[in-house]
C-alpha cells in the first residue's frame, strides 16, 4: 500500500493504490470517519497515480461520466453489496437510502445500508455522493455536504449537454 495527496476542485484528495497499482481508497479532507493510517502505506509522490489522477480530473471537470481505473475494497458481505449497488446509480440520477436497500432485496434495511455507505472508501469512484434523503434533501457526505452538492451538481451539468 502507498498513498499520495492531490489538489482538485474540491479540496486535498488522498490516494490510495495496493502493490498491484489497484486503487484501494479515496478519501477527502476532513473525511469522516477518516481512513485508518495503517490501510494507507507510506506517502509517495504522485509518480504511479497518473490514471487515478486524470480520470478524477476529467470527472472534476464534467468531462468523464464513468471511471475505468481497477478497484478493489474491503468490507463485510453486506458492505460490498451496497457498494455495488452503488455502482448501479447512473450518473446524474440519485436514489434514497430506502431505494438502495430494496434494490439489494433488504428493503427494511435503509438504516444499515446508511451505515455502509458511509464507510464506502472509493468515494467519487464508487458514487455515493449520488444517495439522498427520501424527501429528496442532500443527507450526510464523508466528505461534507459542500462536496456532495458541488458533486452532484457536476453531474447535473455534464448529463444535460
């Protein structure tokens, strides 16, 4: 594991890739709960990154609709299936708390899918931002409620071109 930090629009991203080169995690400032520093390795230079890098870049700037970086986390069973129900949001749509759980036939699990979302480690890559209340109000974002909006406003913008 090795880790480095960029600028972008929204703030300091932190990177994390494994031996393999496979991206691992994806945290911003003041991401809460933050990462353990023993899952993110030494820090490095951004030498190693390029393709993480300009795939979120391209995403930041309304150009990329979808990423094509490997991707591997680590979490519960039930973890990894909201995670990849997640993946299922199409780009510019949201869906409820609610919604993902029935989408992932647990449909009186909207609590405990919010509990996993919130621990999600590739935000942006595996969208989470993309989850909202059932009144269609913006809920609670690892990464703040200023990135959510500027997140899903991106994808707003991009989808209506």
């Amino acid at each position: 594991m090795r880790h480095t930090v960029i600028e972008s629009v929204i703030g300091p991203l932190t990177l994390v890739l494994d031996e393999d080169g496979t991206l691992t995690g994806l945290y911003m400032a003041g991401h809460s709960p933050a990462p353990l520093p023993g899952r993110l390795g030494p820090q490095v230079g951004p030498q190693g990154f390029d393709a993480v890098i300009d795939q979120l870049g391209e995403y930041l700037d309304g150009r990329r609709l979808a990423f094509d970086l490997p991707t591997r986390v680590v979490g519960t069973p039930f973890q990894l299936q909201v995670w990849a129900a997640l993946r299922e949001v199409p780009y510019g749509a949201t869906t409820t708390y609610g919604a993902l759980a029935r989408s992932i036939g647990r449909p009186t699990a909207a609590r405990p899918v919010g509990a996993a979302v919130g621990r999600n480690p590739l935000s942006i890559v595996v969208p989470c931002h993309r989850v909202v209340g059932t009144d269609g109000t913006l809920t609670g974002y690892a990464g703040g409620l200023d990135r959510k909006t500027y997140l899903l406003a991106v994808e707003r913008a991009a989808a209506e071109v």
